[in-house]
C-alpha cells in the first residue's frame, strides 16, 4: 500500500470524525472570550498569548477526557453522575450544570444583541435581544431529532453532520473575519512570537494575573464537557450495538434445552482489518443461523419486554468472544484516536481566532507609552475603537464575525441544556419545550438590562456570567476526572446484561438507556444481537470487560489541572465579590 494511498485512506476515514470538535470549539469563541482578550491585547499587549496557549492545552486535556468517558461508558458526564453518585449530589450538581447553561446561553444573547446593534445602530437593544431568541428557536426546530420515518428507527447520521456542517460554517465565518482583520492590522510578528512565551510580568502585575485568569475561566467552559461527552456517541452507536445482549424469558427449560444458534464464519481478519469502519461484509459475516424452531428470537417482543421473571444469558464460545473482544477494541481506539484528532484540528482553529482578537487589539490598541487613548471596557468600545483606528470595513467585520460567533454558540449551549437535563434528571422534555424555557430563562435578565440599563446594563451583565461559569467551572471538570479515573465506569461489558438479570452482578448496560436523542435517532436496542453467539444456560460469571481508566500519569496531570482551575477560579470569583478588580478603563473615545 503507497502512502499516497494510506494517506487518502487516513483521511478519508477522519472525515467520518470530523465535526463534534467543532461544535465544542464554539464554546471557545463566545462574547465572554471576546471580551477578555480584546481587554488583554489593549492592555498588556502580547503579553496573555501564552495565557491563551495554555487554556487551550488544558481545554484539549479535559475534551479529551470528556471524549473518553463518552466512547468508553457510553454515557455523557450527566448520565454518569445520575448512575454513580448519590442522588441529592447528583441533584445539586445539576442545579450548577443548569446555571451555567443559563449563564452560558444569556453570554451568547448579550452577544449577538450587541452585534446586531453594532451592524444596525437604529435597531434598539432590545429589539435585538428578541431576535437572537427567536432566530435560535427557528434553526433548532427545524433541526428535529425526529426526522426517522423508518419503522426500523435505522441510526441515521445524516442530519447530525448537515447541522455540524452548519456550525462549521459559522465557525468558519468567525475565522475569515479576523484574518481579515489581522491584514487590517500593523502586527509585529516578532512580537507575537515572544508572547507566546510564560512572562514575568503574568505573575508580577496583579492586573495582568487578574485578567490571565478570566481568559483561562472564560475559555475552558463546562457546559462543552457534557456536550462533549455526548455527541460523541453518535459514532459509537452501530459498533456498540454489535455486542450480543441478555435476553429475558419466561421458560428455562425451553431456553436451556431448544433454544440454539450459530453464527456463521467470520475471521478475525473479517472483524479487525476492516478498511473503513463497520460495512455491509462485517454485518453478514456476524449475521446468525436460527437452527431451532423454538430460539429466543421467535419470542415476540411485546411478550419479552412484560415478562419480568428471568433473564436467558448467553454464553458464547471462546473463539466467538476473542473475536468480539478484538473488533471492539479496534473500534474503540478508532474512535479514540479520530475524536481526538478532530478536536486537535478544531481547538487549533478556535486558538488561531482568540490569539487573533488578542493581537487585533494589541496591534491596534495598544501603547505603553499612553495610558488614555487605547483601552477599552467593553465590545462597543472595541468596535468604535477598530472604526477609529483602522476604518469602518474592520468594524464592519469586527461585527459580522461577533455575530456569527454568537449564534454558533447559542445553538451549541442549548443543546448542551437538553443533555444536562436529560443525563441528570433521566428524564427530557419535548426539544422544542426545553428551547424555549431556556431561551426565556436568559432572554428576562439580558432584556432588563437592555431596556433599563443600556450598553452599560448589558456589558455588565455579560462579565457577571462568566464569573457564574467560573463558580460551576470545578464543578464539572472533578467529577469529569473522578469519573474517567474509575475502571468501574471506563469500562466496557463484552454482552450487553438484561435489565433484570437474576444471575450476573453486572450494572444494567448504559446502551440500554435512551439518553436524549436529539442528536441522533437512537434506536431501540435489539432482542437479539446480530452478533448471535450459541446460548445454553444461565451464565454465573462475566466475560471481563474492556477497561480504559486513565494511567497514572494522567490522573496526576488531571488532579493538578483541577486544582489549578479551582485556585484561579476561587481567586477570580473572590476579586470579583469583593470588587478589587483591575482600575477601571478610562471612558470611551468619542469622535
């Protein structure tokens, strides 16, 4: 095989993955990202590009757990601690998880409402606060997780990636603007190649540090870790469901004496060298032969799910097994490694677009010579001041790209809203219903302030929702570290148990939760596996599990990550309370 042809081959199979990174690399573009960075590029410079550099390596560090737990489990981190924590810790996790959703999604209003304004300065605030919750409202219905006709409730991909795709695209647009705005810009490349580099002055200038750690709080967001660790799924779904499953029925002896059946020849060539994924020729090589008349398989449905008693294990041949085992493992180091691989590409780009907010203003902005004309205290500020400086095009852009970062974001942290809910509670509300009680739940404060407070109303509130986000922040990432450390939890059962086994002390299978589907069409599980193995007596003991707990050493880089987040942010919400932030801006320049 030429390199020509593994590379295509490499790539070919990538773009299966690609897609969830960025629809997590949103949440690292929001207003609150903006914010920070245009106020640390005005203010210091090039100086918090490292800041920056060193948020994303975290972020990638946590995604990546969240990626792991999602394949491996098979449950997204609210699901998780609705099975493994107590119930009132696991309500109150949810009740922050909600808060920051809420925090999240009035960040993103406040956003695209002052973008609008921005683009359309005879539009008042709160005309524009109405429009961004009612154009999310219209995008997500159209997007309905219902759209399966199939009788079957066939797993169908198709509108998962049109909606990636979307996100994608805005994403995209954000990038185009500021590598417009970067031409517009007098950038010293020389410099920003030092800022890329850990300063003194970080840990020497109080206001420095002040704002190094809300570019830190503000980038890594905790309401990506649960998306994360569930729209991945969508790619593990068909190969998990390959595993044979426990089958309750009414009739031990009928079961342990007629019931048989076989599967036919398949090579563990058929199973693991598989060129691209799960296809048709894997999916007959694991269809059984039915040989009795009397198999679990006539056994209607219906009949089956009433029936409560017992529970029929299977138990499978050594070989059959090893060959189980050995494609399960190849499609979850396939998903580990693409997964990641999406999210290096996507959180790259999502650095590329902050670290250029920050040279923007720092190119433009800032001068350590004077110490009134170049700073800024808000968004408007950094638009008027981009008009001042370097013309109305850049402000244009500056405005268009604010936007777009704004509604990818708003999408992205709704759903994220319906997995919280979902996963915590094991329970979800019609889509369209959940949509609109969060919308309404940010659209109150965002359009008080609009309508009484003005600029000044919005700007404020947008800074007190990233420090809500800093307070939920250890919330998520602790629990996300405890999880994936587990090898209870990483871990994966060979035969998908009945949900009342009387025989193998095993948890019930996550796969046979129906978590929130509305990323994809999640079908019910099937009575039988098409992965038939023979079936005898009841099994007494489990095939050993599949297990991925984090190493060693990751845990220690996990633990270390998560009492750095906790310091900064507790420093970050402690400055805040006791209002000794950094001095305040000087006023806005006035034409």
């Amino acid at each position: 095989m030429t390199l020509l042809h593994r590379t295509s081959t490499y790539l070919k199979r990538l773009a299966k993955y690609i897609g969830p990174g960025f629809m997590i690399a949103v949440g690292y573009l929001d207003p609150g990202n903006w914010s920070v960075d245009m106020e640390g590029g005005s203010r210091f410079g090039y100086t918090l590009l490292f800041v920056i550099l060193l948020s994303n390596l975290i972020a990638i560090f946590l995604q990546n757990l969240a990626i792991r737990l999602g394949t491996i489990s098979g449950l997204d981190l609210a699901a998780t601690s609705r099975r493994y924590l107590p119930k009132h810790l696991n309500l109150f996790l949810y009740v922050l998880a909600e808060l920051a959703i809420i925090a999240t999604d009035l960040a993103e209003v406040i956003g695209s409402a002052i973008a609008l304004n921005l683009l359309f300065p005879s539009l008042p605030l709160p005309a524009g606060v109405a429009i961004t919750a009612l154009d999310v409202l219209i995008i997500l219905f159209f997007y309905n997780e219902d759209n399966n006709d199939d009788g079957n409730a066939k797993h169908d991909m198709r509108f998962v990636h049109y909606f990636e795709w979307f996100v994608m695209l805005l994403v995209g647009a954000v990038g185009v603007c500021f590598i417009i705005e970067l031409a517009f810009s007098p950038v010293v490349m020389s410099e920003v190649a030092a800022g890329l580099l850990p300063s003194r002055e970080i840990f020497t200038n109080p206001d420095c540090l002040y704002v190094a750690i809300g570019v830190i709080g503000a980038t890594v967001m905790p309401h990506n870790l649960f998306l994360h660790s569930f729209i991945v799924q969508s790619r593990c779904h068909e190969w998990r469901s390959q595993r044979p499953q426990a089958v309750p029925s009414n009739d031990h002896e009928q079961t342990d004496h007629e019931t048989s059946y076989q599967t036919s020849p398949a090579s563990s060539d058929t199973l693991v060298e598989g060129d691209d994924g799960w296809d048709a020729k894997d999916s007959v090589a694991m269809m059984p032969l039915y040989t009795s008349p009397s198999t679990i398989a006539e056994y209607d449905q219906d009949d089956i799910k009433d029936n409560k008693d017992t529970a029929v294990l299977i138990e499978p041949n050594e070989q059959s097994m090893d060959e189980l085992r050995a494609y399960l493992l190849q499609h979850i180091h396939r998903n580990l490694h693409y997964s990641f691989i999406d999210l290096i590409v996507a959180l790259s780009f999502a650095f590329f677009i902050n670290a250029a907010i920050l040279v923007v203003a720092s190119a433009n902005f800032y001068d350590p010579s004077a110490s009134a004309v170049s700073k800024m205290s808000d968004l408007f500020d950094a638009h008027d001041l981009l008009d001042r400086y370097i013309g109305s095009a850049a402000a244009l852009v500056f405005a268009i790209a604010l936007l777009c970062a704004g509604q990818s974001s708003t999408l992205t942290a709704t759903l994220a809203g319906q997995v919280v809910m979902s996963g915590f509670l094991g329970m979800s509300t019609r889509p369209w219903l959940r949509r609109l009680i969060t919308r309404l739940i940010a659209i109150i404060p965002a359009m008080l302030a609009a309508c009484f407070a003005g600029r000044s109303g919005l700007s404020q509130l947008l800074v007190a929702s990233q420090v809500v986000l800093s307070i939920q922040l250890p919330f998520a990432v602790l629990p996300l570290v405890y999880f994936t450390s587990s090898p209870t939890i990483m871990s994966m059962d060979l035969i998908r148990p009945a949900s009342n086994q009387p025989h193998a002390d095993r948890p019930g299978d996550p796969d046979d939760e129906v978590q929130t589907p509305f990323l994809h069409a999640q079908e019910d599980d099937p009575i039988i596996s098409t992965a038939g193995h023979p079936a005898y007596d009841c099994l007494t003991q489990w095939p050993s599990p599949l297990s991925f707990p984090n190493s060693t050493f990751t845990k220690i880089v996990a633990w270390c990550i998560s009492i750095l987040l906790i310091g900064l942010n507790a420093y970050l919400v402690i400055s805040t309370l006791l209002a000794v932030p950094s001095p305040p801006s000087p006023p806005s320049p006035v034409e």
